[in-house]
C-alpha cells in the first residue's frame, strides 16, 4: 500500500541508524514497478477523501493538486539523503510511436526530473543455447525512445547492461569531465555543505 511506502521512506530518512549506515558506506535502493506508485497513491488520496475516483475529490475539481505534490515530495525525500536509487519502470508507446517510461506525468515526471541518468534497455534476445544474452543500455533520448544522462561526457550506449558496466561508464565520463573542464570533485556529503552554505 501507499501507507507502507511512505512508512519505509519515513524510516529511511528519519532513522538515525539507517542515517548512520549511509555515512559509513553506500546503500542502494531499489523501486520496482515505478509507474504502479502513482495508482497506489491515488488510492490513498481516494480512501483518504472517501471519494471512487481522484477526479471525484474537491467538490468534483479533483485530487490533482494534492496527487502530485505527495508524489513530489516523497520522491524529495528519498533522494535528498545520498542513498543510490534506482527506479524500475516498464515502457509505454505514444501513438506516434516514441517509447517512454510508463505511467502518468505527475508521477513520472518527479522520478525523471531527480534520475541523474535514465538509461533504456533493449533486448538482445537469446543465444544459441536459448540462455538470455545481457540486454543493452542507451543513455540518450533518440527519435525513438527517452533517455538521457546528466553526465555530459559519458558513453551513451553500453552494449552490455550491467551495474558494473553503467558504473565504469560513469566513472570515465566524470573523469573526461574534470580532464576537458578543470572540474572540481566532491562526495555527497560535500555537495550537501555547498548546497547549505549558499542557501
């Protein structure tokens, strides 16, 4: 249910011991099925609201409103304390064609918006032996398909998908980065004493 997400999320950017843990090494988490959040949530809103449907809400005006600013802000919450998170979603294709991550904007949008990369995959099928070969990755939006990355100087397709290949990738293109642009590197908790510091 929504209610045991929201209470996961409370306990992992409220509890001083999961806190603790992030300080000392990475953890990764892991949300599957990224477009299903949204239907949870709207079932909430409805039970909440005792109406059917979040159209139904406000005197007929809708849930809209209250809809995206709870998916927003948990979304806020889980990615502002430096666990690595990856989101699963599943595709969907417009009627013209291009394939993007399933599900409604006010649920994706905020997902996408904090992805430092959105990677999609494609399938490569199976081999001689019927054993599935690796899927590949692509790293940037094509006329067919959404992706992208926030690393300007990262390979864009990975012909085989793997956490370890996408964190090679990462790591060249960070130090492309600093190579071509001088730039400066820092850890999390440097760039959450910058973000204090000039706020």
């Amino acid at each position: 249910t929504y209610n045991d997400v929201k209470a996961h999320v409370r306990m992992l950017t409220t509890n001083p011991q999961w806190l603790k843990a992030l300080e000392q090494e990475p953890i990764t988490l892991v949300f599957d099925g990224i477009e299903n959040l949204g239907l949870l949530c709207q079932r909430w809103l409805c039970s909440k609201y005792d109406v059917t449907d979040i159209a139904e809400g406000k005197g007929g005006f809708g849930l809209w409103g209250y809809y995206e600013k709870e998916i927003a802000g948990l979304i806020n919450d889980i990615v502002s304390h430096g666990y690595t998170i990856v989101f699963i979603g599943h595709e969907q294709e417009t009627k013209e064609g291009f394939r993007k991550i399933a599900g409604d904007k006010r649920n994706i949008k905020p997902i996408q918006d904090s992805s430092d990369i959105v990677a999609y995959l494609t399938s490569n099928g199976v081999d001689e032996n019927n054993r599935v070969i690796p899927s590949s990755a692509w790293l940037a939006e094509t006329d067919q398909f959404f992706a992208r990355s926030r690393f300007d100087y990262m390979d864009t397709y990975l012909e085989v998908f793997s956490a370890e290949n996408l964190i090679k990738a990462i790591e060249e293109g960070i130090n492309r980065q600093i190579e071509i642009e001088n730039a400066e590197v820092t850890d999390f908790a440097g760039q959450q004493d910058m973000y204090t510091s000039s706020v």
